[in-house]
C-alpha cells in the first residue's frame, strides 16, 4: 500500500511539473507578440521622420545650402514709388552668399507687375551687405498714397527669404491722349496757316506794287 501511495504521489508532481511548464510561454508569447509589432510601427515612421530631417540639415551644411541659410533680407529699405526701392541683403555667415533678388508690386487688388529690372544676382561677402535698387513702371497709374512690395532672396537651394512691406507712393493720372491731341493740332494749324498766309500776301503784293509804279515816273520824266 505505501509502495502506491508513493507512486501515485510522485505520478501526480511529475504531471503537475509537466503541466506548468506548457502554461508559462503561451501568455509569454500572447503579450509579447503585439508589443514588439506596435514598437517596430511606431520606430519606423520615427526613423523616416528623423532621416529625412538629417537629410535636410547635410544639404544645408553643403555649399548651396550653407548659403541658403546665411542671405538675409534686412528689415527696413530705403525709396519712393515708382523712383526707387533699395533693399539691402546681409550675410551673417563666414561663407560668402550668392544668391539672386526678385522684387514684384503686389498691391492688393491688382495684378502683380515686376519691378526693373525683375530681379538682380547679389554677391554678398561673408559678415557683408549689399542693396540692389529697383524702380517701378507707371503703367496704368496710381492713385494710392502707398503701395506693396514683395520681395524674395533665392538660391539653386531655394527660397532663403522674403518679405511683403508697404511703400509710400506718387499720384500717376492714367495714361491719355489729351496732352499730345491739343499741342499736335494747336502749333500744325496756328504756325502754318497764319505764317505762310501772312507773310506770302503782305510781302509779295507790297513789293510787286512798290516796284511797278516807281519804274513808271522815272520814264516819264
């Protein structure tokens, strides 16, 4: 009897063993399995994001990109509409900056017309300025006291700056005939008609008749 008792016992820790060790990797397993798939998601999208950041920085560290973040517009600029718009380009960096600088009326309301000239290449040396200077075509008048302006500072890296500011401006009347019609038609027709009728008239008969009767005395005498 005890001879069973004990083989039924060691029978029953032996299944009991047996039986933990199967339970243990399954909820293991089951957790697991989701964590890691949710992470790898979550790590894959944070990678692209990252790279594509590092990517961006290396170009701007290259030399097109150095100058991309070193052209500066100033916040200020120097003129009057139409005469002049003076805007000055600063370069922080150690690097020389060559970029170009394109200059629009964007007056609100109207269509956008380039400045003159449209655009102009800037060559600024490291820790320098320049000012391009533009002007403005008085197509079509103006009757506003200011105006707008839009500029914009690029390189082959793209847009490095731009700015949209207000410029004090002259009255311009609309382009007309009046001016030209009126003196065309007054010094045509005053000059011409009265001179050559006055003075062919005058002088020709005067000179004619003076000349006819003073020959006829002296013969007679």
């Amino acid at each position: 009897m005890l001879l069973a008792l004990v083989l039924c016992a060691a029978a029953a820790l032996l299944t009991s063993c047996g039986s933990g060790d199967d339970s243990d990797p399954r909820p293991d397993t089951d957790v697991t399995a989701p964590t890691a798939a949710e992470d790898g998601q979550e790590t894959e999208q944070e990678k692209q994001e990252r790279q594509e950041r590092e990517k961006r920085e290396r170009e701007k560290e290259k030399d097109d990109g150095s100058f991309n973040r070193a052209g500066r517009l100033s916040d200020g600029f120097s003129g009057h509409w139409p005469q002049s718009y003076k805007k000055t380009v600063t370069n922080p960096s150690s690097e020389t900056y060559v970029g170009t600088l394109e200059v629009l009326d964007c007056t609100p309301g109207e269509e956008s017309r380039p400045a003159i000239p449209p655009s102009q290449s800037v060559t600024v040396p490291a820790g320098g300025e320049v000012a391009p200077e533009f002007r403005f075509s008085e197509e079509g008048g103006n009757s506003k006291s200011t105006r707008q302006v839009c500029a914009t500072l690029r390189n082959e890296a793209g847009v490095a700056d731009e700015v949209s500011e207000p410029i004090s401006a002259d009255p311009v009347p609309p382009p007309g005939g009046t001016t030209g019609e009126t003196t065309g038609e007054t010094t045509g027709e005053t000059t011409g008609e009265t001179t050559g009728e006055t003075t062919g008239e005058t002088t020709g008969e005067t000179s004619d008749g003076g000349t006819s009767e003073t020959g006829g005395s002296d013969d007679n005498g």
